[in-house]
C-alpha cells in the first residue's frame, strides 16, 4: 500500500472531463506519467498502468480476467459495474450477430443455431443496477418453455460477461433471474425497515445492534404467513424469556467473582430533564453485569446517600469478593469513597482512570500553541464537511477515509483527528493543487483560500506531527483503560512512563516538557500513590522483568501496602513475603524458558495461571490484582427507559420497567465483552454524534443561506469507513515496550511530591 501511495504521490493528478460517460470514470482517479496515463481505484488505491476504463471496471466488477478483484467497493457499486459490462458484452454480441447475419445468407444454419443457443441452458447473467425504486414489473420474464430474460421488450442473445462466484452450469440464466429478483427483494426489505424505523423514530444506527441481522435472518427462514410478535407479547412472555436468559449470563459471571474478585462502577448520568441516576455495575474478567440503578436527583450533591448507595451495593455483591469501587474524580464521590475505605479496610476507592487520562488531553488542548493548531485543523474540517461536493472531492482523494475519527469525547476526538489528518497529509496537498480544486469555485472562497494556506503550510503540519507525537500515548493508553476485553489493571503505569518519555523526546528543554509533566501529575494525583496501580505494574511480567538495577524498589512499598490491605490473614501475608523472592530473582517455573518468552505473548493473569504454581499465595493475589478494571464503562444511557423505571407507577408495572432495564443494560455489556458487536461506520455530520464532533464540522459563523456551497444532503457520498491507507495498526499494548530505565522520570516524581514520591514509580 505504501508503495501505492509513492507511485500516487510521483504522478500528476488529471481531472476527469463531463464527456467521459462511462460510470466507472466516478470510481477512479485519473493520472499523468509522462506521457502515459495511469488510472486509480479509489477503494482499494490499486493503480491500473493500462488497460483503459474497462480494466477498472473489471476491477470493480469482480470480473476474473485482466484485472484484480476489488475487495473494498461496495456492493451496489459492484453490481452497478457488472450491469455495465453486460451492457458492452451484449453491444458487441449483436454487432457480431449482425455481421453474420449479412454474412449468413449462404448458409442459413447459422441463425437457427444462434436462436436456438438462447435459453434458460445458456450463460446470460444479467444483474440490475441498485436503484430506490423497484423495477418495473414487466421488465424481467422468466418463461417455463425456457425463454431468455427481456428488457425493453427485446431478447438479450448471445455471452454475456458473468457475475463473480456464479457456479456455471446448465441453470445460469435461472441464477440470473433469481439474482436480479433477490436485488428486488432486498430493496424491498431495506424499505419496509426504513418505513419502521422512521415511523416509530428510531435511531438509525440501531442496525448496528449484533441482534439486527439474525432478528432478519429469523423472519427471512418463516414462510410468507410469519406474523409478527403483539404489544403484549413483547412486554409479556418474550420480557420474560430474556430475563431468565440473561440471569443465566449474569449467573456465569458471578461465580468468578471469588476467583478473580470484581470491581463495583459507579456511573452516574444525567438525563438532560432535571434527572440525575447513579448506576452500579460489576466488572470482573468473565462480563460486566448491569447490578442497580438509583435515582440521586433529590441529592445530588449529598456525599452521604452517595456513601450509602455504594455500601449497600458492597454488601449486596460481597465484601469478600469486592477489590475496589471505581467511581469519578468528584469532590463528592471523593469524600464518598474515603467513608467507604474507613468503614472497610479491604476495599479500595479508585478514580476512574479514563476520565483522569481525559482531562489531561482536555488541558493540554487549552496550551496557546496546542489550540492554535487544533483551531485552525477544524478550520479546514468545517470548511470541507459544509458542502457536499468538496466532501466528495476529500473522500475521493482520501479513498474513502474520513478527515474526523470519532472518540468517546471532545478531547480525544481533537486529537484522534488531528493524527488522522496527518496521515492523509498527502491527499490533502494533492487534493488542493488539483486542477480539480482549482477550477471549482470553492476554492475561490475565503474559506477555500484559507485552507489552501494551511495545507500547503510545512509549518502547520510539522506542529501537527508534533502534538500528534506527544498525544499518542495518551490515546493508546486511554483505549487500553476503556477496553472490555481485556483487564487494563497491568498497564497503567507503564502507559503513564510512555506519555512523560514521549513528551521528553519530543521538546528541547526541561522548562517545555515540564508543562506537561505537570498536567499530567496534577490530573493524576489522586491515583500517584495507589497501591492497585502499583501492584499491577508490579505483577506484569513483562514490565516487572524488564527494569533495570533496583528500580522496582520504588512500588515495592505501595505493593506491600497492597497486601496488607487484601490479605487479612498474618499467616498469609508471610507466606506471600517469602513467595516474593522467588518471582525477583525468576526462580522456579518463572525462570523457565518457556515462561521468559511467555512474557510478552500471554496475559498477565494466564501468565501467573500458567506458571506461578510454585508460589500459589502470590500467584491468587497477582491474578485478583491484575483481573481488575480501572475506568467506568461507556454506554448510552438515552436508550434506557430509567427515567420511567423511577416514576411513581402501579407495583407491577414497576417490577416490568425493572426487569426490562435489567435486561437492556446487560445485553449490552455483553456484547461489548465479548467483542461481538459489529463495527460502527460513523458519519462525522450525522445529528447522533453532533456531541463529539460539532466544532469540526458545523460552522457556526455561516447561516445555511450564505453557506460555503452546495448542501444538498442527497448528492454526499456515504462514508465508507475505509482505514487502510492509515497502513496496519500497532496494537496497543504491544507499544508500550519494555524497559524503564529514566531515572529523571522517576526522580520527577519524588520532586513533586516530597520525601515520599519515590515509591511511585509508574504513576507517571
């Protein structure tokens, strides 16, 4: 693909003419070398050196042949090529026959056996362009005598080029008709469940659910009499069936709470409506469960019904399987969660982690020369997102990949985009010296003229390559922490120490990298001396294993303050000392070969499953310690009736709201667990995500009368969520490396913090 990119970047872009009517012309990009000229698919970036028009369309197609098979166009596009090529297939057929024709006059066998060969036996495959109309009925004919298909009233006689995967046999021409008539269906399908979903207003990206396509695939296995499910089947036996289904899960998640303890989340949401809700779940590494819901609109801001919610929610679950409550960085679930560590010494209270990793990309965002550049990057955004043809022009020169990478907020989303403007930095200067661009009038604007500046700026992009450096860390390290599939306990620290030496590499002096330093110190000062961040950098071989001299003295204390606190019993806690020693100096099983290479290929807790049999005590607190979670989950509340759940209502119905909240709540977290929850294709201007995305796209200083163009919704090209010309992604564990040995990192800390701040480690 890079080398794609080279060959692109060489060749003198050329704009396609009105005059070129070929469909596919809007699927390519066209080229200059010299004096030949290259085509371009605009999905997959694979650069055609001859061939013509026609060899992109194969490629699109999915025509074996002369071309590659396209794997990213989207089907209505592959269908609308095959349609195409028929066409051509069937032009050239007839020119023939009318050649034999005249030619044939001495030799009248020929017609007959031409007529003859132009039946349902032959190979005609014939597939309709995708339209949002159905096709009129009289179109297609399929005749039992074994007539050919019809359009337009003539017959299509003759080879016609196949469609991709078509099994050719005796019956093509009834695989034919069956395709086009199955296109219809679908079509007819798509409108019914769009006619619903807008009748009764439901969100459009309630499609993505991993529930939508079986519930289709479930009526399409009925006959045509299946009937739909009643009102009082929903709220009746179906509600009922889910809620035992779903207990069953929960059921398989709470019996590893006393293996690998669990973490109680405390999230609370406001409704928007004057409602405030703390909901709790129970994180452990079998599934998130979805335990209560409360409602605190009467007190707010009261620590106290605060600490009573989430005793009441430890002792429900279990004392003896709780490790910590994670709750927000709020002075009054701070006041709320020290109450709780007082009143049980073997919980601990722990800030989520995520939102402390996102308000330090929120203050760095406010650094003068950060939010300089992140201004003028939107700039560019919102002039391109406002009008339908420059979009499309961007998305067409990006092939596919969108300027605007959503995150779960503001600040990552700044910065997620700002790193994916610099890698399509190269389609966006190609883009703007077009002579595409500068032919339409867009670029004769004031706005057009000022992202022209900025694209062509070494200045601004070499500022964007530096910020993008010095967030990267952050973002890596804030999805580990948001991650449901895996436990983000073991990586913290080791995120933390890549930020601040990502920062330090990145700037001259002391006096520049220390302003970050000190946002992320201050943001993460309630986490510093932790003990659960300590003991789980501690328990990961990986990073334990690769520090250099004696540094691990500096989390050794936090780690003992670790056993102390979970491990009650004295018997214990000295059998746990003694274990140490032998995971130190990687004795035993630890030392094995096979365990070394271990560590950087298996999670931490299989690791310790796997090998930590020799020291068992040890081995049963690093597996409860590094099974943790460290931030509160992200879901979408707006979906969840609570609201009504809460409402003064007849008992049994309350009971109903209970369960049905119960049941939305927990389907949801499994599906985020288990990772099986299809991958969103977000559209940046799409009203759902204005939240994250509004001061990227929406320009609030134009009316839509005096807007940058064209805004007719219906001429934009749907996102196609293609990434591969971002190249292959870096897992992000597996970027956090090994080896900690700056010492001014650590001493960074002791300085901050006083005679005490050496014993953490990690919390940078």
């Amino acid at each position: 693909m890079q080398h794609c990119n080279e060959m692109a970047s060489n060749m003198e872009p050329v704009t396609v003419t009105s005059q070129k009517h070929d469909p596919a012309w809007k699927h390519c990009q066209m080229f200059k070398n010299g004096d030949r000229v290259h085509l371009k698919c605009i999905y997959c970036g694979k650069i055609f050196k001859g061939g013509g028009i026609h060899r992109i369309k194969e490629h699109l197609a999915g025509q074996k042949g002369n071309a590659a098979t396209c794997l990213r166009v989207q089907p209505d596009v592959r269908l609308q090529m095959l349609e195409s090529l028929n066409g051509v297939a069937v032009k050239k057929r007839k020119k023939h026959k009318l050649a034999e024709e005249m030619s044939g006059y001495d030799n009248p066998g020929v017609n007959e056996v031409v007529n003859n060969h132009c039946s349902l036996s032959s190979d005609i495959v014939l597939l309709p362009v995708p339209e949002m109309i159905e096709h009129d009925a009289d179109m297609y004919e399929n005749r039992e005598d074994g007539s050919s298909s019809k359009i337009g009233g003539r017959k299509k006689k003759g080879r016609v080029r196949k469609a991709p995967d078509v099994v050719n046999s005796d019956t093509t021409g009834l695989v034919s008709f069956q395709a086009m008539n199955s296109k219809k269906a679908s079509n007819t399908v798509h409108m019914a469940v769009g006619r619903f979903f807008f009748d009764v207003g439901l969100p459009v990206d309630a499609v993505n659910s991993p529930y939508f396509q079986p519930m289709i695939d479930a009526i399409a296995s009925q006959d045509l009499g299946a009937v739909g499910p009643s009102y009082h089947d929903l709220r009746g036996w179906i509600l009922k069936n889910l809620v035992h289904e779903v207990r069953n899960d929960v059921d398989q998640s709470t019996g590893a709470w006393g293996r690998t303890g669990c973490s109680i989340l405390v999230d609370e949401w406001n409704s928007g409506k004057g409602k405030t809700f703390v909901n709790f779940f129970v994180y452990c590494p079998e599934g998130t469960i979805f335990l209560r819901s409360a409602d605190i609109s009467h007190a707010m801001d009261s620590a106290d019904v605060l600490y009573e919610l989430i005793k009441e929610t430890v002792e429900k679950v279990g004392l003896r399987n709780v490790m910590q409550v994670v709750t927000s960085s709020e002075d009054r679930y701070v006041i709320a969660g020290k109450r709780l560590t007082d009143s049980y010494p073997t919980v601990f209270w722990t800030p989520c982690a995520g939102q402390c990793i996102d308000l330090m990309l929120e203050d760095i965002g406010e650094l003068p020369t950060v939010k300089m550049i992140l201004d003028q990057a939107k700039s560019i955004s919102r002039y391109i997102y406002s009008n339908s043809d420059v979009l499309n022009m961007m998305r067409r020169y990006t092939y596919g990949v969108d300027l605007v990478d959503m995150g779960s907020s503001r600040s990552l989303t700044n910065f997620m985009t700002l790193k994916r403007m610099v890698n399509v930095r190269h389609n966006l200067q190609s883009m703007v010296t077009s002579e595409e661009w500068v032919e339409s009038p867009y670029s004769k604007k004031a706005g057009g003229f000022a992202i022209l500046d900025y694209i062509s700026s070494q200045s601004f992009w070499s500022a964007c390559t530096s910020i993008t450096r010095l967030t990267d860390p952050l973002l890596r390290l804030l999805r580990i922490v948001g991650s449901g599939k895996r436990p983000a306990m073991g990586f913290v620290y080791a995120g933390l120490y890549r930020a601040k030496e990502a920062i330090k590499k990145e700037v001259d002096t002391k006096e520049e990298y220390l302003v970050y330093w000190n946002i992320i110190d201050r943001r993460w000062e309630q986490l510093q001396r932790h003990p659960l961040h300590a003991a789980g950098f501690y328990f990961n071989p990986k990073f334990f294993y690769s520090l250099e001299g004696d540094a691990h003295l500096h989390i050794r204390s936090l780690v003992y303050d670790c056993i102390e606190k979970l491990v009650s019993d004295p018997n214990i806690q000295d059998k746990i000392m003694k274990e140490t020693a032998s995971y130190h100096g990687g004795g035993g099983d630890f030392g094995r070969k096979m365990a070394i290479r271990a560590r950087d290929t298996l999670l931490p807790t299989e690791w310790w499953l796997t090998y930590g049999g020799g020291c068992p005590n040890l081995a049963r607190l690093a597996i409860r310690i590094l099974s943790q979670t460290c931030c509160l989950i992200q879901h979408k509340p707006n979906k969840i009736p609570l609201e009504h759940m809460h409402e003064r209502k007849n008992c049994l119905e309350h009971q109903r709201l209970s369960d049905l909240v119960f049941v939305q709540y927990n389907m949801s977290m499994k599906q985020m667990v288990s990772g099986s929850k299809q991958q969103e294709v977000v559209d940046p201007i799409s009203f759902e995500h204005i939240d994250v995305f509004e001061d990227w796209v929406v320009d609030k200083e134009l009316s839509s009368e005096e807007g940058s163009g064209n805004v007719d919704w219906m001429a934009v090209d749907p996102p196609l969520g293609n990434t591969m010309l971002l190249g292959q992604q870096i897992d992000d564990v597996e970027a956090l490396g090994a080896g900690f040995d700056d010492y001014e990192i650590f001493d960074g800390v002791k300085d901050s913090e006083g005679e005490n701040g050496d014993e953490n480690i990690g919390s940078h």
